[in-house]
C-alpha cells in the first residue's frame, strides 16, 4: 500500500519560484485550486477532525482503561483545533476564536460551555499546546460521562470527559457551526487568507531548506497516515 503522507510538500515550479504541493489540474477545485469553504469544510472538519475523533472513540477498552497512554489529552487536541477554526472561518481572531466557539455554539450543545470560553483557550489550549497538560484547576478522563463537566470533590478541579466532549463538538459542528460557515459571505475570503498566511509562513522556513534534504527514490510503501491539505491551498 502506498504511504500518503502528512502535510504540505513542496516542489519548485518552471519560474523557480517554491509552490504548494497540493493537488492541481484535474480534481483541483476552487479558484487557482484552492479549497472551496464548503469543500474545506467536508475535508479539514468532517474527515479529519471528526474522524480522528472516532478513531479515538473506537479504541479498544485495554488503552482505554489504562491510567496513563488513554489518549485523552489527543482527543481533547482535535476539539480545540476545530474550534478555533471554525470561529476564525466566522470572522474571529487566533486569540478569541475557541473562546467565541465553546460561548457560542458549544453552548447550544450545553448552556454550560457558555461560562467556559476563557476555560478552553488559556487553560485547555495553551496548556496542552505548550506542555501537554492542561493548566492547574482541569481534569481530563475518558469513558465516564457522569462526571463531565462536574467537579472533583477531592481537589476542586473542574473535569472534562473527552469522549463527551467531542460528541458535544461534532454536534455543535453538524448542528450549528456548519451550516453558519455556509451561509457567511466573507467565509471563503477568510479561508483564503489564511491560506495565504501559512504559504507565506512555509516559504519563510522551510524553502531555504527543504532542498537540502535527499528526495525520496520511489513512493514510500504502506502506512496510514492521509494526506492534508492546508487551509485555502
């Protein structure tokens, strides 16, 4: 089986300059072959965030029930990088956008997220983000919904169950945020503009080096990793 591989590659084209590996030509969509919103949508949301989330779901209880290597903290991850997509897709900065998501549309899922916005962003994103934990104060377990969002008589601490929270997640995708990036004339726009950012960012990095690196003689053989397409490229 051949390997599809993470992330964005990069070749230089005919003028030299250093261009995005993603797909052109045949099956490209999107102006200059970029990702519609619709279609960024069903890819980057609907097949790669809400399908690691089921990967992660679909665990076998030995890995679940283990005290440390239960990859709560992975499926916490995906939450957190769909909300702050979906709420910069609808016009919200890096900075506020996961806090705007869970205030306002994970709330529709449960009232309670609406006091938890700051929660999600500084303690939950910046800490696993910078140090794989989430700040003092967080609990995270898996596979006992009774104690999401309730407090640990032991400590005080506030717990979250992951599994809980990514069905609270895909719901509030499939249910509400969605269809509002849908209907959002300035989505696409938005998307493209962050595509233009990352492109910028890459060429600053990496395509002073990239060619320093051998090329791979024939197509890497099995794996299961996808290959990704970044916003708006």
């Amino acid at each position: 089986m051949r390997a599809r591989i993470v992330g964005v590659s990069y070749s230089t084209g005919p003028s030299g300059a250093t261009e995005s590996g993603a797909p052109r030509g045949p099956g490209a969509s999107g102006s200059a072959g970029r990702l519609t919103s619709r279609e960024h949508l069903d890819r980057i949301v609907g097949g790669y965030i809400l399908g690691d989330l089921a990967s992660l779901a679909a665990l076998p209880d030995e890995i679940k029930n283990r005290k440390m290597g239960a990859l709560c903290f992975p499926m916490v991850m995906p939450v957190l990088a769909g909300s702050e997509l979906l709420g910069r897709l609808l016009g919200k900065s890096p900075g506020t956008a996961i806090s705007w998501y869970w205030t306002t549309m994970m709330s529709r899922i449960k009232p309670e997220y609406g006091r938890l916005g700051a929660v999600g962003h500084q303690l939950f994103r910046h800490g696993l983000m910078h140090l794989y934990l989430p700040k003092p104060g967080i609990g995270v377990v898996r596979d006992k919904p009774a104690w999401h969002l309730r407090r640990n008589p032991d400590d005080g601490s506030l717990i979250f169950d992951c599994e809980v929270l990514a069905v609270d997640f895909r719901r509030s995708y499939e249910e509400h945020s969605k269809q509002a990036v849908m209907d959002d004339p300035h989505a696409q726009d938005r998307l493209d503009a962050m595509g233009n950012e990352a492109q910028t960012a890459s060429q600053r990095h990496l395509a002073s080096v990239v060619e320093t690196f051998p090329m791979m003689s024939a197509p890497v053989q099995g794996g299961t990793t996808v290959a990704s397409q970044y916003p708006g490229l």
